[in-house]
C-alpha cells in the first residue's frame, strides 16, 4: 500500500495506474479515520469488485459546526494505516488540512431538499460541506466507483443527487451497516460513550427492530409510528432526542399525513438521530415497499 499526503503525488500516482492497467478500474473509500469494521467492509468490498481500492482519511472541518467535535474528533494514523492496508487498500490518500484548504474555499456545494432535514437540519451547513469535499476527492481521485455506508443514508443520498446533477464520472455503491455483537451500529465516535451510555446506546438498534414490526401493522400512521418511536427511546433514560423521523427514502420527504404505512408504496426510511451525553449517534433502517 502507498500512503501519500500531497495532491501531486496522488495526481501521479492515479495517472500511473491508469497507464499500467487501462483496462483497470479504481474504487474509492472516503473517510474520516479512526478506522473501524465499518469502514473495511467499504474497503475490502471496492478491492474485491475493482481490482484496485483507494482510500482517504481526511477530518474534513467544512461539515462540522462551530461547537461540534471537529478538534477531538479521534484519530489515529498509525491504527488507520494498518486497518487500511489489511483491508487491501492500494492507495491511502492522508492529506493535510492545508493540502486540502490551501485558501477558504469560496465555492458552495449545496445540494437541496435531500440536505434539510435530519442531519442537514440538526447540523446546518453540514452537507455543504460533504458535498465540497467529496466533490474535491472525486476530481483528485478519479474513481470509477464510491463506497459509501447506509449508517449515513442521508449522506448516500446527497451524495447521489450531487453526483446525478453534476454528471460525475462515479458510481455510488451503498454499503450495509456494520453492528456490534448487541445491534449498535460501528462508529468512531462509540469510543466517547462511558460504559453506562454504551449499554443504553443499543436503543437505537433496539427502537429500529420494533418500528419494523409496527410498520407491518395493518393501519398504522406516520404519526402512530414516530410517537411510538420516541417513547421507544425514551426508555433509555441518558438518552436525549435530536430526531426520530420517518420519511420516504431516498428524497427524504414525509409520507402524506394519515397514509397506511404498512401499504405504502414507496421506500421508508426511520432516521434516528440520539444524544447520549455528550455523544451523537445517528442510526437508520430502509424499508422497502413490499413485503414491508
Ligand atoms: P466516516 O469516517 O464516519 O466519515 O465514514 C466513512 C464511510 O464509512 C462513510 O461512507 C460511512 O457511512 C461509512 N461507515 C461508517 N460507519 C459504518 C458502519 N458501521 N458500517 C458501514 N459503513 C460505515
């Protein structure tokens, strides 16, 4: 594996594979570090069906707000090297803040409606600047496929629409959560919850089993399912909402009011947002239309 920080030498080392295998393709895993299970499923899935695999870690400041985590976001470079390398990754892109940045971008990528709710809601400006930087790392890396995960449904389907108005050159791939042993989803920031938090944290997975039980229920309304949600939550005393939302999947707009959730037509998606201290997690499960 070459691990390489400036943008010329990714330049040239993407331009070399290319005229060595022409007839290669190149998959991409963008991250931001502190590599886990969930980040080398994305990575071993992109060598096994391209050949070549390319990865960054880059803590990308643009998406956090003024008083989120961005200066004690973990990281870990010689952990995120080994994991990346046993995962097959070829080329790990570790660029610098000011490789990055070298100026404050003055471009806006604001992708609409997709990026209001949920996420884009609790953290304003955040997938402006996913939008920024994946957009950045697509025209430096080129690939021919991203693998992205459904932990971040709303980012697979910013990432989509941006990548369909723009007509860049990459197919997204969706890839599936990665849980722990009891149902939480893997996430770099598990390792900020304190024990007590941890054993409540499985309400998430918890309340997503349930609202697929409720959704088969004959009858059951948007509004029946998100109260029940909540209170589901709710039994988890640490456990502080940002939002439960049932909405339709992928434009991420709500069902008609006092439709028939079980015969609903199109993809749902129940999108958890929970804070346990002074931790955020975020959770989803898609639901297809049939057989719901
Ligand atoms: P992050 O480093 O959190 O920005 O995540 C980088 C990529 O890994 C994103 O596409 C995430 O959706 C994906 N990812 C993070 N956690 C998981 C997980 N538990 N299972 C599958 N993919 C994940």
């Amino acid at each position: 594996m070459i691990v390489c920080e400036t943008i010329n030498e990714l330049r040239s080392i993407i331009r070399k594979r290319r005229r060595t295998a022409p007839e290669g393709i190149i998959g991409f895993v963008p991250t931001m570090g502190y590599l886990h299970e969930g980040h080398a499923s994305l990575m071993r899935r992109a060598k096994d069906e391209c050949g070549y695999a390319a990865a960054s870690v880059f803590v990308n400041p643009l998406q956090f707000g003024p008083n989120e985590d961005f200066d004690r976001y973990p990281r870990n470079r010689e952990h995120d090297i080994a994991l990346a390398e046993a995962s097959g990754v070829d080329l790990l892109f570790m660029p610098s803040l000011a490789e990055m940045y070298p100026e404050k971008p003055l471009t806006k990528v604001l992708i609409g409606q997709v990026s209001e709710r949920l996420c884009g809601a609790s953290r304003p400006g955040h997938f402006d600047g996913v939008g920024l930087v994946v957009g950045k790392l697509f025209n430096l890396v080129q690939p021919d496929k991203a693998y992205f995960g459904m932990k971040d449904a709303q980012q697979v389907a910013v990432i989509r629409r941006m990548v369909d108005d723009m007509n860049f050159p990459v197919e997204i791939v969706p890839c599936e959560t990665v849980r722990e042993p009891d149902g939480l989803a893997k996430s770099s920031r598990n390792v900020y919850l304190n024990p007590e938090e941890r054993r409540q944290a499985v309400i998430l997975y918890e309340t997503l089993e349930a609202a697929g039980r409720w959704m088969r229920e004959p009858g059951v309304t948007a509004s029946d399912l998100t109260s029940r949600i909540r209170a589901k939550i709710a039994e988890a005393p640490l456990a502080d909402i940002d939002y439960a939302e049932l909405l339709k999947y992928p434009d991420l707009t709500p069902p008609e009011p006092g439709a028939d959730i079980s015969r609903h037509p199109k993809e749902l998606i129940v999108a958890l947002a929970v804070k346990f201290g002074r931790t955020r997690l975020i959770d989803n499960r898609v639901f297809g239309s049939a057989g719901r």
